[in-house]
C-alpha cells in the first residue's frame, strides 16, 4: 500500500496516545491504530451530517469486511497524532475509507483503509441508503485538492 491521496473532503481527528495503547517502550501496539480509524470513521459520518446512530435508526449496519494498514513510524506514549480519514468509494452497498495517521510535525506514521458492507437488522447485505450516498456526495463536493 503506497502512501494515499485523498479523493474526497478529509476529516482531521487530533488524538493523544494513551498509555494503554502502548508497549513497555512507549511504543504504540499495531493493533491500536485500527481502533483510531473507527474514530476517525465516526468523526467523518458526523461532520457529513450523518452521524453512525442515524444510520443505526434507520436499521442499517456498516460491518467492516476488510482492513489493511501499513506501518511507516512508530508513535509513541503521551504524542499528539492526528487521524486523517476519507470516503474513497462508495457503491451501490459498500464504501471504502481510507486513513492516514501522521504526528504533530506532519510525517506519516501509518496508513490504512476498511472496506464496510452495508446490511439490514437481519444482517443481510442492503443498497446504502439514499441519504448516507447523499451526505457523502455533499461533503466531498466541497472537496479542493489543492487545499492538501
């Protein structure tokens, strides 16, 4: 996975790393890096206007059906990181998002995507609803690459 450029309006999430994140040397665990997408996912639907709990009450689920990350640097205990996420693509009933982690000086420290499924509350696989490709169309038409 090359280091990715966004296609679409980014949501910038601050996080500081939490010692419980961390190994006997400060050092952020992988497996810590995936729980911030899940914020960083979160935080983009808000900022659409379409936070997850109004795609929960209209009875529809996003499961994650694929992750993948690629590690550049490490970050580390008590650091300020910023998570930078993005819709990548969105289909008739999948979306996937992508992320880029970086601290406080602007080098990355990791990337990453999910690729979510949509499904109904009896967990079969559903078209996205109408007002969440909305929301999505709407925010990244606001969209200026050259802003990056």
């Amino acid at each position: 996975m090359s280091r990715m450029k966004p296609s679409g309006y980014v949501c910038e999430t601050v996080l500081r790393v939490r010692y419980a994140e961390t190994d006997a040397m400060g050092i952020v665990h992988h497996a810590a890096y995936i729980p911030w997408f899940e914020v960083g996912r979160s935080d983009w639907l808000r900022e659409a206007g379409f936070p997850y709990t109004e795609f929960e009450k209209l009875g529809y689920y996003l499961v994650v059906a694929e992750v993948g990350a690629r590690y550049y640097r490490p970050a580390h205990y008590d650091e300020l990181v910023t998570v930078r996420t993005w819709m990548a693509d969105i289909q008739s009933r999948a979306v996937r998002i992508e992320y880029e982690i970086v601290n406080a000086a602007g080098a990355t420290l990791v990337t990453g995507f999910t690729k979510h499924i949509c499904i109904d509350g009896n967990g079969r696989p559903t078209r996205l609803p109408k007002a969440l490709v909305e929301a999505v169309e709407r925010q990244n038409s606001a969209f200026d690459p050259r802003a990056l």
